[in-house]
C-alpha cells in the first residue's frame, strides 16, 4: 500500500512525514543549513544559506514539480510540521530512467537518532513502488561515515570508491557510490 497521502506528502511514521518545501520552512533551512558540520556533508548547498537562498529552492522545486509533474525534492518535518531535513532524487538521470540518485540531510539536533535510516527505507520504499525505480544510488563524501552507516542499515551495498568525484570548497574529494537495487528488497 502506498504511503503518498497527496502528491506532495509521504507519511513516514507518526513522527515524521515528507511535504513539499514553501516559504515557511525558510527560518529552519537558514538555520540548519547554516551549521558548519551540516554544511561540510552537502556537496550543493550555498553557504552562507540565506533567505535568497531558500526562496530560489523553494520556487526551484516547484518549478520542477510543475515540469516534470512529480516532486523529486521532500522536506522532512515532525509531527509538529517543523522542517528537520530533507530528501530527495536528482533526476539524474531523466524522469523515464529505472534508476536516479538519492540526496539527504538532517538538522544536527536529530543527529544519532535513528531518524535517518527510517526515512531513507520509507522513500526508496516508495520511489521502487510508485516512481519505477530499480536501482536508486547514493553517494558520500570519503569522510563521511554516519552517511554510510545509514545507507547500510537500510540494505544499500556499497560499489567502490569514486577518487577525485566531487569538487567541494575548491578541493576534489572522493566520494563512496552506493546502490540498492528493488529486487534485493524484494
């Protein structure tokens, strides 16, 4: 059974659900997307994250809702409505591919938690049964080790090194490509 409530909201558990981004979650984007530590995982994230910066993502990802005639990008919120994070896929690869890139952060004040891993299983979940996904991908920077624990506690394998892959604050950075595939979910 799906969990897409509406076009633009996927219930997690009682605690959690996915929404589309708007102009009242700007507050908490400035506010965790400004944290250093927050800010060192994101490969594409403007820092300093200003107003600017929340209102461009916020038309952005209608603007690509409206184009595409999906959401590719989610808030993560609590049950109070809060914005705590965010997921999405990259659309890497076109809308009619069977396979696209996963992305994902978290306000540091849920870090440790086990919110992530609950939220990343809920929507590959949900990209396999509702978006025709077969393999959906993620990638960490090297250094970034609870990324990884979360991938792999959800079942994502990982498939190697990628040296030199991504280019963050002006210096090449490897980066660990992972995949899970809908049949090992299966």
């Amino acid at each position: 059974m799906s969990s897409i409530k509406n076009d633009n909201m996927i219930v997690i558990n009682s605690d959690f659900y996915l929404d589309q981004v708007n102009e009242n979650d700007i507050p908490n984007l400035i506010k965790y997307l400004n944290d250093e530590e927050t800010y060192s995982n994101l490969l594409a994230i403007p820092h300093p994250y200003t107003k600017t910066s929340g209102l461009w993502w916020v038309n952005h990802v209608e603007e690509m809702r409206l184009i595409f005639n999906r959401l590719y990008q989610w808030t993560i919120k609590d049950n109070t409505g809060q914005l705590i994070g965010g997921i999405g896929l990259l659309n890497k690869y076109g809308p009619d591919s069977h396979k696209d890139e996963l992305g994902y952060w978290l306000a540091k004040p849920y870090w440790g938690n086990g919110v992530m891993p609950i939220v990343v299983r809920k929507f590959v979940e949900v990209g396999f049964e509702n978006w025709s996904l077969s393999r959906i991908e993620a990638t960490t920077f090297e250094c970034n080790k609870p990324s990884q624990r979360v991938l792999e506690k959800v079942g994502f394998k990982l498939e190697g090194c990628l040296r030199d892959y991504h280019l963050k604050q002006n210096q090449l950075v490897n980066a660990y490509m992972f995949s899970l595939i809908k049949s090992d979910t299966e």
